[in-house]
C-alpha cells in the first residue's frame, strides 16, 4: 500500500511540472500576444507591415536654428514624441536639404525636412547627387520656399549681376540653398568662380553681414526668416529682385521653381518687396520605417497641426489638402495608405 501511494504522488508531481512547462508557450517572458491585441495597440496592423518592429527612436533632420525648417522639424517630433507609445522623436539641427538626404538615405534619421527639388534630385542621382538614393519616399509637402537674396540697404548691390567679385555666403556645405544659389548665379551669367563664396549657414551669414565680412547673402527659406528678422532690428537691409530673363530661364530649365512675389509687409521692419523664386518644403521618411508607424505618425502630425502652426506662422500653410502640392517623389506606403482613407 505504501508503495502505491508512494508512485501515485510520484505521478501526480510529474504531471505538474509538464503542464507548468507547456503553458510557457508565449515566446520571449512566457506572455503570449493575440493578433487581436497586437492591433488594438497599434504596433502591427497586419496590413501592409513590413514585418519588422517599429522603430523606437526617431531623428528628424531639420535645419539651421535660424532657419524655419529647425522650429516646424522640432514640433513635428514632439508631436511623434507625444501621440506615439514606446517611440521618442527628437528634432535636431542639420545642414539642411541635400545633407538630410544623405544622411536618410545612410540611415543616419527616419525623417527629413528638404526641398522638393533636392528630394527629386536624389531619387534621379542628377545635378549634386552621383548616384540615386533609393532609401526614402515622400510623406508631405508643407509650404513654399523662397530664395531670398539679402544684402545692406547701402551695398550698391542692385541685381545679382553686381554680386561679381563680391563676398557672397551661398548657404551651408550640402544645402539646398548651395544648390539654388548656385543655379541662380548661373541664370544671371555668373558661376561659384565669379563670386567669393562663403559657405554660410543662416545664421552666420546674418552675423558676417553686420559685421561686414561678407556683401550679400542667399537664403532658401520661409518668409520671415529668422535670421533676416533679426539682423533687420539692428541693421539696414533689403531684398534684392532676380532679373526677370533669369527667372524666365530657371522656370524653364527647372520645373520645380515657380516665380514668386515678396510682399513689401513679409518683414516688420523693412519694405521687403522683391521678385524672386520658391521652390516647395516636404518631409521624406526613410523606407526602413514600417508601414503600419508610418500610417501613425502621419495621422499624428495631421491631428495635430496646431503645434506646427504655433511653431512658426508657416506651419499654418500645412493642410491636409496641399499635403501632395509639389510631392517630387514616390509616397511612404504608409503615408499613401492614410491619405487613400481620407
């Protein structure tokens, strides 16, 4: 009789430990997840997820601090940083359009902010970029880019035919504004070679314009700027006209220009009027960014534009409506799928 108890106690303790072993089924910390509840929390959608995990941290390339792609970029993160569980997003200072494609293109970010024409160049491997970049498609386009010419009230300088032999900054290495300014100078019958060229970011090129180390600055950007704002509280400044037969010449050799008219009240405190050339502000995203989160962020940044607007007054130009005005490039499936619903 004892032994029976005895392997009856022996059985029944067995039988615990393999139901305790097989109920561990769940992978990774033993907890299993229900397809169910997998989309609930928005981390796979099953439809159209690329089948990796989400992307945790996220860069957004922006530009100079002085610039309007910096405080617009800034706001979108936070924007991600705050609507999206389990995903930070910080907004950093960059060099701006053709560096932020490099550097999305590399994997050094998941988003971008660049200038539709830089973006079209680096899909097609044309103009500055030696070959195509093939890791990131469009997610939105925000509001028109003005190329701005800026120079003191009393420089002489009139058109950008007088800026022959001038100290001109043409924007930071690997800008867009590099790019403009150098198609510009072309358009008006000058190159790089004729210019003594600085290559300035806003901010600088405000700073070496007061203090008279250069004669004239190129600036691809929003109206206000920042840096022009602010250098025309403490100096005397204006904006200087492209000659019309240059601007007939860039519409035409560049589809994505389209001529553009200052208004004199752009500024607070100077007349600002001039005739110049825009291009189009977008957001790309790098194609490593699961479908599924990029559906979410651009519905983050679309029910939240509020923050953009607060950002910089040109966040009030972003609308659902002109989201693909000027888009240069393929969509973000994810991106597309979300405007497809809308």
């Amino acid at each position: 009789m004892k032994k029976f108890s005895w392997l009856l106690v022996l059985m029944l303790t067995l039988s615990f430990v393999l139901a305790a072993c097989g109920g561990d089924s769940g992978g990774d910390g033993g907890e299993e997840t229900t397809e169910d509840e997998t989309t609930e929390e928005g981390e796979s959608s099953g439809d159209g997820a690329s089948g990796e995990g989400w992307v945790e941290n996220i860069t957004v390339l922006t530009g100079g601090e002085a610039g309007v792609y910096f405080p617009i970029g800034v706001a979108m993160a936070d924007i991600i940083d705050s609507q999206l569980e389990d995903v930070s997003a910080t907004g950093v200072s960059s060099g701006a359009s053709v560096s932020n494609a490099e550097q999305l293109n590399n994997g050094e970010a998941q988003l971008a902010l660049v200038q539709n024409d830089i973006a079209y160049y680096g899909v097609e491997g044309t103009n500055m970029f030696e070959e195509p970049l093939e890791n990131y498609s469009g997610v939105l386009t925000l509001y028109p880019e003005t190329i701005q010419l800026v120079t003191l009230a009393d420089s002489g300088i009139e058109s950008v035919s007088d800026l022959e032999g001038m100290r001109v900054a043409i924007g930071d290495v690997g800008s867009g504004t590099e790019a403009n300014a150098t198609q510009i100078l072309e358009a008006h019958g000058l190159s790089e070679s004729d210019v003594d060229a600085q290559y300035l970011d806003f901010a600088d090129a405000s700073t070496n314009l007061q203090d008279g180390n250069v004669d004239a600055a190129f600036v691809t950007a929003g109206t206000p700027t920042g840096a022009i704002q602010e250098l025309s509280a403490s100096a005397d400044v204006k904006l200087v006209s492209f000659d019309q037969e240059a601007i007939d010449s860039l519409t035409e050799e560049y589809s994505y220009y389209t001529q553009h008219e200052i208004p004199a009240d752009a500024y607070e405190n100077f007349d600002s009027t001039a005739t110049t050339v825009a291009v189009q502000a977008m957001v790309i995203a790098s194609n490593d960014i699961p479908d599924d989160q990029m559906y979410e962020m651009t519905k983050a940044l679309f029910e939240n534009l509020d923050d953009l607007s607060n950002a910089h007054v040109r966040g009030e130009e972003v609308t659902l409506d002109t989201a693909q005005d000027g888009m240069s490039i393929d969509l973000h499936s994810g991106a597309q799928q979300y405007y497809d619903e809308q």
